[in-house]
C-alpha cells in the first residue's frame, strides 16, 4: 500500500469519525441502565453530538446523515419512522443557521445554545408523538428528561472535543 | 475582460442554485420524513419488515454493549448484598422458617388435589414453555414503552406471548425478528391487559399511559378496591393467560385506580417469554414464520424451551437458558 493511498483511507476515516459518534452514542442511550424510572428520563446523548458536530465541523455533518441516523435510532425504539429522523433535521437546520453565534465563543454560550435547542427538540418530539398516538403524554419525565441532558451535556462534549482533537482534527474549511 | 465577466456570472449564478438546491433538499428531506411518518402511523408491512432487519442486525451489537453494564450491576449488587448480609441472613431465616410451613400445607394439598383429580378423571392443563432471553435495550425514552431482547423467530418467540421476570407480568411481544423481539411494556400507551383484581373479583383492564403506574379502566364505580389489592390476568381475550401478577393497587381514589407493577421494568435484565399455546387474536396467521409450524420441542435447536411450572414461580435457572440462547 503506498503512503498516497494510506493517506487517503485515513482521511476518509477521519471524515465518518463524527458520524460514528453519533451511532454509538443511539446505541449507548438504548443500553438497560438498572435505576428506578431512569430508561423515561434518559438524556438525550445523540442529540447532544448532533449540535456539536453542526457547530464545529458542519462540512462532515450532512443533513442526510443525520436523517438516516434519525431513521436508525426510529427503528431501534420502536417509534414511527421518520419521527426522530425529521426531529434531527430541524435542529440540523436550525443550529446550522445560527451557528455564527456560536462559534469561536466561550463554552457557556455554547452550552446555553444547547439549551434552546433541547427544549424546542423535546416538546416538539411530545407534540408530534401526543397527535401520532391520540393521547396527551404525561409532560413531567419530558421535562425531567430535558433538564437531565442539557446539564450532563459538558461531559459528553468534552468527550466530542477531544475525539475531535486525536481523531478529526480541528480543520474548518467553511 | 469578456471572459472575466463571464466566469464572474456563472459564479454568480452557481451560488443561488447551490443555495436552491440545499433549501430543496432539506424540505425534501422533511417531506420524506412526514411521509413515512404517515406509512408508519398506516402500519404497512414493508416498513415494519424494514425495522425488525434493522433491529435483528443491532442486537448483536447491543447485546455485546450491554454486558459490561450487566457485569457492573453484578458488582454493585455483590458490593451492596456484603453489607446487609447479616440482615438479610436474619430475613431468610424468618421467610424458610415462614415457607417450611408452606411446603408441608402444599405437600398435605398435592396429595389432597392427587386423589380428588384420581377421582373426576382431570385433564391436567398443559404447561406452558418459557423461553428465556437477555433484554438487551431498553428502548423506553418519555414516549415509546418497550425492550430489546436476544430472542426471536429462531427461539420460537412469537407475536402475543406473555413477558414475565421475577414472577410478575413485563408486557407482551409486540414486534419478532429473527434473532431478536420487541417486547411492549405493560406501561406503554398502547397496552391494555385483560385482568382481575384478586380479592373482589372485578374484571378490568390495566391500561397503560406512559407513567410508570398504569390505570384500571372499566371498573365498577361501586367496587370495594382497595390499595394493595393484588392485579392478576384473566386470561379473557385469549391473549395473555389467566394468574400471572400484574402489580398491586397503588392508589384508589374516585377518579382512577393505578396500580404499581410487580416487576421493577427498569431493572429487568432477563426476561422469560411464556408459551401456553393461547395465540389469541394478536398475530394474523400470515405473519407466523413457517418454522414454527414445527412443534418446538422437535428441534433440538431449541435449546432455551423448557417446560415450566406455574407462572408465578421463581425462574429456575435464567442464565443457562440466556447463554443457550446465543
């Protein structure tokens, strides 16, 4: 193999690096955590590096992916599909938009941004799935939910920031 | 110049269409979206054929995932069970000498039943076969109720069967791939489980609502339900079988009755799928993969089948059939 070729298959594997954390992070969430009512209240680790991942490499961020990640994680929990998928999409969309705000400043702006985002992802996700099922759903482990994963989202962005660091590199050609 | 000018509007013109074509895929992308949302919500076959590939391809990731949080809960719990061991010793003492008297009343009953069953010619009821699995996701979030396990077509697990750990009821199996299931707890909104509650004898349905206390529906206004009432399954709709323990009554007020489930669904780690042959209405006669016309026990493939005793009783050895079952 020479050092071209080499060159090139381990940027390409740096390039799917985000995308990987994503998936691991759907699979991590579904794990079987044995506390008492923890599965309703479980933050929502995928959506904490699909904000990350939009404000600081966007270029490896498509909005494609993360729609099929969305598909992925609506067939693992057995939600209709396309819920979580259009639920990722908005707040690619979104973030995308408004990332001029966020970048290159210091962390607690970026972490209030995350929690604009999760409120608005949350009760659109109940909204959505209150219509889908014909019932209001109890709005408490919703809310417990939210405040869990904005205020656990400083450790798995430290987590996000140093993959980049090793694994993606810091490269922001937008 | 010219050609300055031209490369200059191209250029000019390149960007709007980019900028089109994103806006476009985007709203592409939501249409999509809505739109399966909308095939979804129709329960086509094409999709949900599409999410149980999908899972059977995940659980063997997920199952490898969820060993290390198992392996800690064992820690934990080997950590925590040292320190009350004195407590707990004194606890057992009491509950053997308590269950001694048990055994000897049963014992004096099952020579009773014995000869009463010599007597009227019983047909004994089949026993039903469990089939043990690992739960390997909890799918649960504030939304969709359910659980992963390692099981599926290729065990014999089937659409309808009752889920039980520890003795009491987990919910039913709502979705099977080959090598894994979706079982639907009892607290999703989409169950409803024909009952009994024990001591008055009211037919209910436990419904569940998303909260980790479903409801009684379709009780008598007048009933005597009290909290700590046990809730057991009738059996009525052919779809789960009659006795196995749902929760007790948590709270009995005049507006609604919820009961607390006998299983803590948060920890259920093994899950054991009962078999009693009662097929119900749930799995239309389509959807039953070809090899289960075969009856189980012919395959010796069919390693975690074993015969069990009354639904209630204590898993006799859930890791053996959990291993097998790989």
């Amino acid at each position: 193999m020479n050092s071209a070729m080499f060159g090139a298959i381990l940027d390409y594997s740096r390039r799917v690096v985000p995308g990987f954390t994503i998936l691991l992070l759907i699979l991590v969430a579904q794990l079987p955590m044995p506390l008492p009512f923890f599965p309703d209240v479980a933050p929502a680790l995928p959506l904490m590096a699909i904000y990350y991942w939009v404000v600081f490499r966007p270029d490896l961020m498509p909005r494609i992916l993360v729609f099929a990640l969305g598909l992925f994680q609506d067939a693992l929990i057995g939600a209709p599909f396309g819920l979580t998928a259009l639920i990722y999409l908005l707040v690619h969309g979104f973030v995308l938009n408004q990332r001029r705000f966020l970048v290159g400043k210091p962390f607690w702006i970026f972490w209030s941004g995350f929690a604009i985002v999760t409120p608005m992802a949350a009760f659109l996700t109940w909204i959505l799935v209150s219509v889908m099922r014909g019932a209001i759903l109890p709005t408490d482990v919703v809310l417990i939910g939210m405040v869990l994963t904005v205020i656990t989202f400083p450790a798995i962005a430290w987590t996000l920031l140093h993959s980049q660091r090793w694994l993606v590199g810091s490269a922001q050609p937008s | 110049m010219a050609k300055r000018n031209a490369s200059i509007s191209v250029a000019g013109l390149a960007v709007p269409f980019r900028i089109w074509g994103q806006r476009f895929a985007f709203l592409g992308l939501l249409a999509l979206a809505f739109a399966l949302m909308l095939l979804s919500k129709a329960e086509t076959g094409a999709l949900e054929r599409a999410r149980t590939v999908i899972v059977d391809a995940t659980t063997p990731i997920l199952d490898v995932m969820s060993r290390p949080v198992e392996a800690g809960q064992a820690a934990a719990q080997s950590v925590e069970s040292f320190f009350i061991v004195h407590a707990e010793n004194g606890r057992l003492r009491e509950e053997n000498a308590r269950l001694l008297r048990w055994m000897l009343m049963a014992r004096q009953l099952e020579v009773e039943n014995a000869t009463l069953r010599a007597q009227l010619d019983f047909v004994p009821a089949t026993a039903p076969r469990a089939i043990t699995a690992r739960v390997v996701a909890d799918t649960g979030g504030a939304f969709f109720h359910s659980l992963l396990i390692n099981a599926g077509a290729r065990h014999f697990v089937q659409r309808g069967q009752a889920v039980v750990s520890h003795g009491g009821l987990v919910g039913r199996v709502a979705e099977v791939g080959e090598r894994s299931a979706r079982v639907l707890l009892l607290t999703d909104l989409n169950s409803r489980i024909p009952a009994i509650v024990e001591s008055t004898g009211d037919r209910v349905i436990v419904t569940g609502d998303n909260s980790p206390w479903p409801t009684l529906t379709y009780l008598a206004s007048n009933s005597p339900v009290s909290a700590g009432d046990r809730v057991l399954t009738s059996g009525h709709g052919g779809v789960f079988p009659p006795g196995l323990v749902i929760g007790v009554v948590a709270e009995a007020s005049e507006a609604r009755v919820t009961i607390q489930p006998a299983v803590q669904l948060s920890r259920v780690s093994e899950a054991r799928i009962l078999d009693y042959g009662v097929n119900g209405i749930l799995p239309p006669p389509e959807q039953v993969p070809a090899r289960l016309a075969t009856p189980p026990a012919a395959s010796p493939a069919a390693a975690p089948v074993a015969p069990l005793a009354p639904a209630a009783a204590p898993a006799a050895s859930p890791t053996a059939g959990a291993e097998a079952a790989q």
